[in-house]
C-alpha cells in the first residue's frame, strides 16, 4: 500500500492503495464515480474510457501508480450539468439503447472533438475504433460527432 495524490475532474485525492489497482476501481470503488463503467477488463471494449490530462485512456487496465500528476476527466467531470456539446449531440440525436457503453463513447468523442472541431469520418472511425456498442448505434454515434458544436 501506498499513499497517492491524484487528480480528479479537478480535484486533489489522496488515497492509500495498491498502486497496481487499476484506476477504473479506484474511480468506482473508492472515489464513487460509477460513471465509468467496466466492459472487459482487457482495454478492448471502451467502456472505461476516461481522460488523462485530455487524452483518452483505458482506465480498466491502468495502474493508479502510473498516473502520476496527470489529470483524470471522468464522464461525471466532462460538464458540470450534463451540458457538454458532445452530450447534448447524444441526446438530439437518440444514441443511446441500453446506453452501457455511452459514456466511454462519449469520453472518446469528447477528446476528438478536442483536437479537431469537424473531424471526417475517417476521423471519426479512428478516434472511436475500439469503442464497441453492443446495440450497434455507430450512426448515431458518427451523427452526434459530425453535429457536436
């Protein structure tokens, strides 16, 4: 065990912890930010996306140990009222079904937007490859990217 500070949706934590737990528990299960979901636990599905200092990353398999002084963005942490341009995109354009995997969707989506304001859909394809929607809503996902403003 360790003792830890990190950075969460701007705010200082400080925790005593394994430092190999991933951070995708130290979000859920000690910082109660359910919002980031776990999928696989192997990086390949995208539903524990989150950001480290605005890039997207797999938290299921991260070390909090290797964080560091990066700053993590949480689903929770991505607006203050639900009011991102991504999410209100999602809603006008009925992404989610189940709505599961929308959160690590939207995290990745956010991160694209951040670097590039009208992404092709090349670009679209890339930054969300690996994002998987079991209820196959990729049209209303790449529609709500393209209108995001």
């Amino acid at each position: 065990m360790e003792e830890l500070e990190i950075n969460v949706n701007g705010k200082a934590e400080m925790l005593t912890i394994d430092p190999q737990t991933p951070l995708l528990w130290v979000l859920r299960d000690h910082l109660k930010l359910t919002g980031t979901k776990y999928g696989c636990g192997i990086a390949q599905c995208g539903a524990c996306t989150v950001h480290l200092d605005g890039e997207p990353a797999r938290s299921c398999v991260l070390p909090i140990g290797s964080i560091k002084d990066k700053k993590i963005t949480t689903i929770e942490g991505l607006s203050e009222k639900g009011n991102h341009p991504i999410q209100k995109a999602w809603i006008e354009h009925d992404v989610p079904q189940c709505g599961y995997c929308q959160a690590g969707q939207i995290m990745s989506a956010a991160a694209l937007l951040n670097k590039n304001a009208k992404p092709t859909d090349e670009d679209i394809d890339n930054a969300m490859n690996g994002n998987i929607c079991r209820c196959g809503t990729y049209c209303r996902i790449k529609a709500a990217i393209k209108s995001a403003h």
